[in-house]
C-alpha cells in the first residue's frame, strides 16, 4: 500500500486551498474594531487569521483539534507571537478571558451534532468578557452549495512545497434534513488515493439565533455575504455577530 500524504503536506495542501480571502479581510476588520483585543481564534487551523491578528498587536489564542495543523502553525512565521492549543472549546483555558471570539472558515458548521454545538456556544459564552463578541460564519442552506459539491465542479490539481502534485475533488450527499456528508478525495503519487469524510450541519438563520440566544447571547445581527448584504440575499453566507451581554 502506498503511503497518504504526510501531516505536513495535508497542511500545505489546505493552505494551497485556502489562502486569504475575503472572509479573513471580514474576520480582521471586525477584530481590529477593538485595537489591541484579547482573541481567542476556535478552529484556528494552520494559524493563517492568527498570526494575522498577532501582527496588528492582538493578543491571540489558537485552538484546533487536529495536531498537524497546529504543528504547521507553530512553524509558521511570528507563531511565537500566538499561544497554540491542542483542543476544542473545551480546552479554552479557564484562567483566560477574551474580548473577541471568531470561528472563521465554516468550522461552525463541522460542529454538527447538537449537543457538541449548544456546549460550544456555551464554552465560549464562559470565556468571553462582559461585553464581548462573537463572530462566526456558516453557509445558507438556502443556496444548496451541497449540489455544486461534485467531482467535475471540485476537481483541482496542486504542486506541493515539496514538489507533490495531488489532484482533488469532492462529493456530497444528504443523510438527513440540515445534515451534508463530504467526502474529499486525494490523489498523488502516480495513482495513491486517500479520502476524507466529513458531516457538516446546515443551519438556518432561524436556528442560528435560537442557538445563540439559549446560550446567553444577544445577537446584533446576521449577514448575508462578507460586504454586509442580508441575509438571503444571495451571496450563500449567515455571517453571525453576537455579544455577551454586560
């Protein structure tokens, strides 16, 4: 059997698909609304909205489950800067207390069982200061990007740091109603495939403010697209902004 690609390139092939957008301008600018804001980063991946942060005088903590993300974020330039953690929202350190909390890149929405979800808005509702704010976006399931989830639409093919050529795609399908199971596809050395499955909750406008209202939040608004459109419009986003009450 062929060996799969190493942690270190699975991490350098997520950066090669998710390099700065519009998404992380949306993500800084709403951080940078308080200068010099103690942040915590949830789902932080390989660091790319963490170490951004830290440079514009942030005081930031990164969490992630997956060690070899976090291994290729410390490696990254002004890491030290960042204070790294192996975890979830149940590893926030309790002695920490945060003005700002963002979950950038969808990671909301790989936190699809119910239970984990209502325990991670109240593990981050705990950490943040009276006053302070949330900010996390989620795809609309109104505009049904699981269907545009198909080999032909997806397939992408990228050369490594190391000179590794993989070839991509992704399929999707529903097991049940708010629900999308993905499966990745990898392909690389002359043939080796390796896939990767994932379930991912689709949440309406609608439930989103009921989660986070049943957590102690005050939502002050939910988007529609990273300009400021409504929801609904069309853009294929729930943008969600909410604060801790004071």
């Amino acid at each position: 059997m062929r060996p799969g690609l190493s942690p270190a390139q699975l991490s350098a092939l997520y950066d090669a698909e998710n390099q700065w957008a519009e998404d992380d301008d949306f993500f800084l600018g709403f951080v940078n609304e308080q200068p010099n804001s103690r942040v915590l980063d949830l789902g932080c991946g390989t660091g790319r909205i963490s170490l951004a942060l830290a440079a514009r005088g942030h005081t930031v903590v990164g969490i992630d489950p997956n060690p070899g993300s976090l291994a290729a974020a410390r490696g990254k330039r002004g890491a030290e800067a960042v204070t790294w953690i192996d975890g979830t929202s149940a590893h926030i350190p309790e002695n920490e207390v945060f003005d700002v909390v963002i979950m950038t890149a969808h990671v909301a929405q790989a936190i699809h069982d119910d239970g984990e979800w209502s325990r991670t808005l109240a593990d981050v509702h705990r950490a943040l200061a009276p006053g302070g704010r949330l900010a996390f976006d989620s795809r609309d399931p109104a505009a049904r990007d699981w269907e545009r989830w198909t080999p032909t639409a997806t397939q992408r093919r990228h050369i490594l740091p190391d000179g590794t050529a993989v070839e991509t795609w992704m399929d999707s399908h529903r097991p049940a109603a708010g629900l999308v199971t993905l499966t990745e596809y990898r392909v690389h050395d002359e043939g080796s495939v390796e896939t990767e499955t994932s379930v991912l909750a689709f949440r309406t406008e609608a439930q989103l403010r009921q989660d986070l209202g049943a957590a102690g939040f005050t939502v002050e608004g939910i988007l529609g697209g990273w300009a400021g459109e409504s929801a609904g419009s069309g853009q294929g986003e729930l943008i969600a902004v909410a604060r801790k009450p004071l």
